[in-house]
C-alpha cells in the first residue's frame, strides 16, 4: 500500500495542477470566444454607420476548431465559457456549438459553465433550442427604452424584437437574464433609472457599463463617459443601494436595490479598473488569443490548428499558446496612461 505524502504546512495559495496563471500569479478560469465578428445592429459606440471591414471566412475557427481551443483550455483551468461576438447568434450552427461546449468537463468531473452575449435580436426562435443545448444564462445589450432613441442609437429600429427576445430568454429558464447598458452622456444617462426599474419590476439584472475606448471609428471620447460615481449619485436618488461583498473576479460591482434580492451592477472598466482580479481570456472568431480587451498582441491559435502535426503536437502547441498569452498580461489597461494606445481591433472583432 503507498503511503500517502505528508501533509504540507500552512501557507501562501498554490493554483490548482494545470490552472491557467500569468506572470502576477493570477489564476484564469473564464474564456470568452467569440463566435463572428459580424453583427446584425450598427451601435454607435461599436462601428461607423457603413460597418467595418469583416473578417475572412476562410480565417474564422470552425467549430471543430473552437471545442478544440475550448478542450484544451479546460484541461489547464478553464470552467467557464462565454460566447460573444460580433452578434454570436448569426453564426448557423450556434446551437451545435452551445451543445458540444457544454459536453466538456473540467479535470475534476465539473460541467463548464457555457453563457452567452447577445442582442437578443434571434433569441425567440433560439432561446429553448439554446437551453436543451445547455446554455447556462444570456446577457443582453440594451441601452435605451425608446424606440426613437433605440433606431438612434444601433441604427436599426429593432426594439420591440429586442424586448421580445428578452423575454424569451426569461420564459426559457435561461436564468439569471442580465441587461447589460452602456451609459452615455447626452445620450440615454436620463434613462438610468427606468432601466432599472425596467429590470427589477421583471426580475432581471441591471448592469450598466462605462463607455470604453474600443469603437470602430476610434472616436472614442471620455468627457462623453457617464462615470461609476455618475451613475451612482443618479441610482440612490431614486432607490436606496446596500452594497453586495464578495465581489471576486466578476466584472462588475454589485448593490442590492432597496433592500433586495434584487440588485445593480456597473462596470467601471475606466474610472475604477478591476484589473487585478481578471481571470479572463479571450478568443477571436479568428483564432487569436488575447489577454484582455485593450491588448496590443495576439497569440495565433488557427496555425497551430491547420497545421500537420499530430493531434498530441497540436494539443501542446495550442497549451502554449495560452501559457504564452498569459505570460505577456500586463498588470493594468493603462487607459490613463499617455502611451495608451486603442486595440487596432474594435469590439466587434474581439469579442465582449
């Protein structure tokens, strides 16, 4: 019979055998793939009203080739996967890769966590085909409750649809269904307060995100951000806020709404960074991983991939593309920085 080695003292954390960790020692677990980098809605704060230039087909991952990037990030760390785009319910085969995604399991026997980012826009027709797949809970872009406003904003007039598609993710058990604003100054900042109330009164989750630097025109222009402090002062006019602890790795900082269960979120990526608790990774539709948002290198996945090695070659080659990925993460986005350059790619083309 072995004997089993002695029980080691107390002392600093160790990550986990096989976890994703960066050069700060931060352990990542959260990898968003992005599924294409087209969208149906033109947002003003995303791309110019003629679009932007959209990425080869023959460049985009296959699905094959997303579950296999996904499996070998799960065997090192990964638990959770969120699919973005672009819209990442244009791609025809969403389902089957929802379906296949929630198919894998951590080195532990664990399911992975599979969510999704969406305009909602096909979230009638696909919101129970999407559950029976698997698919955890969805986030939904929604800035505006007037239709003029909302054409405005996205330029399409595609409120009703959206609202729809909300709601059919909300009937579909697709739970928590999270609104996801972003705040703009002159824009729909007076709408703070009736976003919220729009989501407590049905029992979603609001969250309101501060304007980043990663528009396609790079117009991008801070006096025009609605800051967490903004939206704040705004919120507790209207309701009283208790703040929620533990906030973790998650993005966004919690406060429960008049006492709760309900609560409200802001993502204060520029006033009040997070960057040291990030656990995400992110993967292109085009096969390069990325450390975070505002990263100015990638790390190629899709040659490895299309290469003529054999599988267990490819599956060491795709692990040290994330061990690389991970060794150039910076601490911090350094917005405020002035050497601060915006991504060459707009958010469309990195994935949310």
């Amino acid at each position: 019979m072995t004997t089993p080695p002695p029980t080691s003292p107390p002392g600093p954390a160790v990550p986990p055998r096989g976890t994703l960790v960066d050069r700060f020692g931060r352990a990542h677990h959260d990898l968003r793939i992005s599924l294409t980098d087209r969208c149906s809605l033109r947002c003003t704060y995303c791309m110019p009203a003629e679009g932007v230039p959209w990425l080869a087909r023959s460049t985009m991952l296959s699905t094959d080739e997303i579950v296999h990037v996904a499996r070998v990030g799960v065997a090192l760390g990964i638990r959770e996967i969120r699919l973005t785009g672009g819209e990442p319910l244009l791609r025809v085969d969403v389902v089957d890769v929802v379906r296949r995604l929630t198919a894998l399991t951590t080195p532990d026997g664990a399911p992975v966590e599979v969510s999704l980012t969406t305009n909602a826009l096909r979230l009638p027709a696909l919101a129970a085909p999407l559950r029976d797949a698997g698919l955890t809970r969805v986030n939904v872009s929604l800035d505006t409750l007037d239709r003029a406003r909302f054409a405005e904003l996205t330029r399409r007039d595609k409120l009703v649809e959206t609202l729809a598609g909300i709601a059919a993710a909300d009937a579909a058990g697709l739970h928590p269904v999270k609104i996801n604003a972003v705040a703009m100054r002159g824009v729909n900042d007076d709408e703070v307060v009736a976003l919220t109330r729009f989501a407590v009164e049905r029992g979603y989750q609001m969250r309101f995100i501060e304007q980043m630097p990663l528009d396609g025109g790079h117009t991008w222009d801070r006096t025009e951000m609605v800051t967490q402090a903004e939206i704040l002062e705004r919120l507790r006019a209207a309701f009283t806020l208790t703040e929620v602890p533990g906030r973790g790795a998650a993005p966004a900082e919690l406060w429960h709404v008049d006492g709760g269960p309900a609560t409200v979120g802001v993502i204060a990526s520029v006033s009040a960074p997070f960057c040291g608790a990030c656990d995400r990774l992110r993967l292109t539709a085009d096969g390069q991983l990325r450390a975070c948002l505002f990263s100015q290198t990638e790390v190629d996945t899709r040659d490895v991939l299309r290469s003529d090695e054999p599988a267990p070659l490819i599956d060491e080659g795709l692990a040290a593309a994330y061990r690389q990925c991970l060794a150039g993460k910076k601490a911090g986005h350094d917005i405020d920085d002035p050497t601060f350059l915006q991504p060459r790619r707009p958010m469309s083309a990195i994935g949310g």
